[in-house]
C-alpha cells in the first residue's frame, strides 16, 4: 500500500530503492540545473529598449537606402512601436518585424515595393517579411483595434509644412515675429546713401524686402525641423503627443538654430486665432516634455 502511495505521488521514474529496500525519491537538482542552463537568459528592461532602439535606427537607414519619403519612415517607425507595446524581443525577432514595418507601411501610404525587392535590396529571405506580415496584422486585428490603433498614421512631416505656411500667411499682415530679418534688413540698408534709405524705408518696401529674405531662410528653417522629427520618431513621443505638437516643437528647436522668427509670439498667435482646448502654459509644457524626451534619447544613444 505504501508503495503504491509513492508510485502515485512521485511516478515510477522517480523512484530509487535503496539496500535496505526502502524507497527514496531523489530531488532533480541536475535536472534542474541543466534546464536551468539550457534557457535563454530574458533581457533586462534597459536591455530591450536599446535593441528596440538600435532596430528603429536600422528602419531609418534602410528607408534612406530605399529613397522612401519620411511618411513611409514614420509609418513604419510607428507600427514598429506599437507592436513592441504588445510583444517582447524575446518573443519576436526585430530584425525580421522591422523589415516587416516597413513592408507594411508601403502598402499603406500606397508606394508598393514587392517583398522580392525588398528582401533582396537588404539581402534577406523575403519569404521571413511575409511569414510575419501575417504575425503583425493579426496583433493589429487582435490587439491594436481594440486599442483604438489604425493601420493610417500621422506624422508630424505635414503638420511641419502647414505652420511654415502659416508662419507665411502671418507674416504678411504681421511682420513683428520676425526680429532677426528685421536686424538683417536694417544692415544692408546701412550698405546704402542716407538718401536711398529714405526712400526705401516705406512700410510697403520694407515688408516685401522682409519677405524675400523670409523666404530664403525659411527653407532652412523647414529642413532643420524636418530633422529634427527624425530625431523625435526615434523616441516614445510619439505614442505620446500628437502630430501637430511634434511639429512645433520640431520647429521650436529649428528655430533655435537660425533664429528667424520669436517663436512664443508666434505661438501665443496660434492660440488667439483658434479655440484650443489648452492654455498656453499647458502647449508649453508639452513642447517642454517632447524637448526632454528627445534630449534624453539623444544623450542615451
């Protein structure tokens, strides 16, 4: 009776009898030492961020290879993030789910590239990029629905366009934002007689003469934000903020570099012209957050 207690309770291969004829139920220690061995060690926190973040470097450089515009970069960058809000690196290679991303997103803002193109473009298996096609839309049909995700994205790339614009359309009614052209207009007329100063400096001249320099300086100005998105895509920011604050505070930074405009003129005008939803304290908070999230990304990387 009390062997069959023993084979009930521990199983026949566990069993050992001794001299004596007792029975003993040796404890697996090298058992569990070998399985203990033979399974991948899980990454740390910090240590799955920097892969994450190493890949999301990779994404950038392959859609630079590929010449794909920065909405197809950012769309990928975006579905990358969002499926790493669900799944470990442990669980999905990144390398294969960001060939994936991007596959993906040029199907969705239409710039259709096969994935023999692809795949072959950065000498990998394309057949990998549609096995987890099939794993990344059934995580969104799945989960990221039910999140409130959708396959369409929005970048900060045209909010970016449309203040540049804006700041345009402003500027003609109102050129008080504008103090550094101001100063280089004041310059080049001190270039000229006292005489010819007199006659240009009507309001009417003035204004035009300020808007063609504007208009040299204010392609600088959109490419320097323009990268500084990039810099922005490569953080949480955006799972966090929403395109037009990305935006501003792309531009916020680029304005900081050429310094063309007075920017929290230019944002308090924003403010006056619409009905937000925000004070400015709130706006200026944001664009602050959005600032230490990328210096942040920057100084760890």
């Amino acid at each position: 009776m009390l062997i069959m207690l023993y084979l009930v309770k521990y199983g026949t291969t566990r069993i050992e009898v001794d001299i004596d004829g007792s029975l003993s139920y040796p404890e697996p220690q090298n058992d569990a030492k070998a399985e203990k061995h033979s399974r991948t060690k899980p990454l740390k926190t910090e240590e799955e961020h920097l892969l994450r973040a190493f890949y999301e470097f990779k994404i950038q450089d392959v859609c630079d290879a590929f010449k794909f515009p920065r909405k197809i970069q950012a769309t990928a960058l975006l579905y990358f993030k969002r499926f790493y809000l669900l799944w470990s690196v442990m669980e999905h290679h990144p390398k294969l789910i960001m060939l994936t991303c991007i596959y993906t997103a040029c199907k969705a803002e239409e710039n259709h590239v096969s994935a023999e193109e692809l795949g072959k473009g950065i000498e990998q298996d394309h057949q990998m990029i549609l096995n987890n096609e099939m794993i990344v839309l059934q995580a969104w049909i799945h989960k990221y629905i039910s999140l409130g995700f959708d396959l369409i994205v929005y970048a900060p790339y045209r909010s970016i366009e449309g203040f540049i614009n804006d700041i345009e359309d402003s500027f003609q009614t109102n050129d008080g934002q504008l103090p550094m052209l101001k100063v280089l207009v004041s310059f080049l007329l001190c270039c000229y007689s006292v005489n010819l100063v007199e006659q240009i400096m009507s309001p009417i001249p003035l204004i035009c003469l300020l808007l063609i320099l504007y208009l040299l300086f204010s392609k600088d100005l959109q490419e320097t934000a323009k990268m500084e998105a990039d810099k922005t895509m490569l953080t949480e920011a955006p799972l966090l903020f929403p395109p037009g604050q990305l935006a501003l505070a792309a531009l916020r930074r680029s304005n900081k570099v050429h310094g063309i405009l007075d920017f929290e003129s230019y944002l308090g005008s924003i403010l006056s012209r619409q009905h937000p939803t925000h004070s400015d304290s709130e706006l200026a908070a944001s664009l602050n957050a959005i600032d230490s999230v990328v210096m942040y990304i920057h100084v760890s990387i």
